[in-house]
C-alpha cells in the first residue's frame, strides 16, 4: 500500500494485488471493507477464507472444454517488446478514457440486431475487439489470429442450488474464483462482420462459463494440475490476445469512503513489465450511467483505436472529473 498527500489537500491511495492470489473482485472488497472499518469500526462484509468451498471433487469430473479455457504455462518464446520496434509502435502504454452512457446504450442496440438483446459488456467487448482487429488489418496482418477473453466470476454460479447458507459465504469469498472463457478469429473475418455477428460470437464463448458444472469442472482440473502453473489459453501462444474485464459493479465509485467524502477518481494499473494486453471497464467516476475504460495496449493499437473510435472513447480529464 502507498499513500500520496497532494498539496492540494487531495490523497491518493495505492495498493498491489497479485493475480496468483485473488481476483479483481476479492481486491474490490477489500479496499470496500478497509474503507468501512476506517468509517465505522465494521467491514460492510467479512471476507472469507475458508478454501473448502473450493474442495475438489473425488474422484476429479471434467470434461475436455476446460482445455479449451486454460492450458499449462510455458515462457513465451517472444514477447511484443522483442519485436523490431524502431517507431515505438509496439511499447505498451496505459491510458484511461470515460465513455458516455448514451455510447454505451447505443452500441448494446447495434450489437442487438439480430432480435437477440446482448448485454453491455457483451456489446462493448465486442467493439472493441472489431477496433483491435481492424489496427491489425492497418498493419497488414489480414490473416493473423486476433483473440478475445472475458474473466467471468464463479463466485454466484458456484452458490447455485445452495441457498442462502451457500450464497452468502461465497458472495465474501477472498480468492480466485475465475473462469477465462475466450474466441479466436482471424483479423480479417472480424472486419467483415458486423458489430451484432461479432457480439454473437462473444456472447456464444461466454455461455462456456456460465454454468455451476463449468466451475465444478474448472476446480477439478486445477486440482488435478496441482502443481503446475496455468494461463489462460488465450494467451497461450504467439497470437495477438487481448482482455476486457468487467468491473463496472465495483464499489470504488458510489460507495467507497474513507470519511473524507467519497472517492472522486479510481482505476487499477498494469507494471510495465507485465506484456499481455488488458482493458479494465470501471464504474464513471461522475455518472453513473458511463464507464470509465483502462487500457494497457501497445501504442500502435491505441493511436488507431483513439483515432477511429474517438466518438465513442474519450481521455480522461480534469474538466469531465469536475475537480
């Protein structure tokens, strides 16, 4: 944890999580009930540790699909800093822009043609992904394979079937309880393709790991892994993969005090030395209908997204934080 006094009176907080060790929710409770104790002596919700809601099953039930979720991790044999980079194109770089939540809406009804309503997130994803693609056409990879992963939360579809005596402990379960469902097309089929055929594919891939048997499944097979290291397929190999996690229901926007008033800005941060791509949606720090969007993105795709997207992604500023 780091604590920055501004001089203007304003105090910045930081805190590191490790992935190995708990999940984007699990880190969003615990600034949340560190914020409540410092408020009023009592955490909101009290984290539990008790791994045995995570028990594997005897003997370990799992079906091949999991293979396609996750697979043992290797070193890569190149990262995007190794490439030939004399531009600069391919330095990762981070950036945070709002989007407005009349953009938000009016891309889940294009993704929604087909009669079928997709979610927001499904809708955004989707998006995005047809934006990361068309950089890589402007780049002349027109047959590179272009991924997409969306973590998905186990923690409700775990208590299914439980009740409130299941619900509630998982609902405070610290950990990981994640699912990393992904698709794969090639570049230049996601040009080609509408913003509703993109969002039905990512809905199809998402629909993997929306069920209480994939998570028993997924447990299973960590289980039987133990102790090899695992990564998510999608970024099991040499292809281009991004990943967009939804955290648009974090508390760190419309809840989180700690007795100064409410907090006026928050985002999460990639080190520099981490090389996967990763865009992080957030609750909008002044209305609640929009999203605040962190990208860690090489510069190549963000200057053409920024650029063909500026309608919808906008940076982020002091004059929209009102501050």
């Amino acid at each position: 944890m780091l604590v920055t006094e501004l001089k203007c009176g304003g105090i910045v907080i930081g805190c590191i999580f490790d992935h190995r060790i708990v999940d984007g929710y699990s880190a969003d409770m615990f600034i949340s009930s560190w914020a409540d104790i410092t408020r009023t002596g009592t955490p909101s919700m009290f984290p539990s540790l008790e791994r045995s809601y995570l028990n594997p099953r005897y003997p370990p039930i799992y079906s091949s699909s999991i293979d396609n979720v996750f697979a043992p991790f290797l070193p890569p044999s190149k990262t995007v800093n190794d490439q030939n980079d004399d531009d600069g194109d391919h330095v990762l770089v981070n950036r945070i822009y709002y989007v407005e939540g009349d953009q938000i809406k009016r891309l889940q009804l294009l993704a929604s043609e087909n009669g079928c309503m997709r979610s927001k997130v499904e809708a955004f994803t989707s998006f995005l992904w047809k934006k990361f693609a068309l950089s890589m056409e402007d780049s002349g990879k027109h047959n590179a394979v272009c991924n997409m992963a969306v973590p998905v939360n186990g923690r409700r579809r775990l208590s299914e079937g439980g009740g409130e005596e299941k619900e509630k402990p998982m609902a405070s379960y610290f950990g990981n309880v994640l699912s990393m469902p992904y698709g794969s097309k090639k570049a230049q089929e996601l040009k080609g393709m509408s913003l509703a055929d993109v969002a039905s594919e990512v809905h199809e891939f998402l629909q993997t790991a929306t069920n209480k048997e994939h998570f028993l499944e997924l447990i299973d097979w960590v289980a039987d892994k133990r102790p090899q290291p695992l990564i998510s397929k999608a970024f099991a190999g040499e292809e281009m993969s991004m990943m967009v996690s939804a955290g648009q229901r974090f508390h760190t926007m419309d809840e989180i005090d700690f007795g100064w008033g409410k907090v006026a800005f928050g985002s999460c941060h990639i080190p520099s030395e981490r090389t996967d791509f990763f865009v992080m949606i957030m609750p909008g720090p002044v209305n609640d209908e929009d999203w605040l969007v962190y990208m860690h993105l090489p510069l190549k795709q963000i200057n053409y997204i920024q650029e063909d997207a500026g309608d919808v992604l906008k940076p982020m500023n002091v004059d929209y934080l009102k501050l």
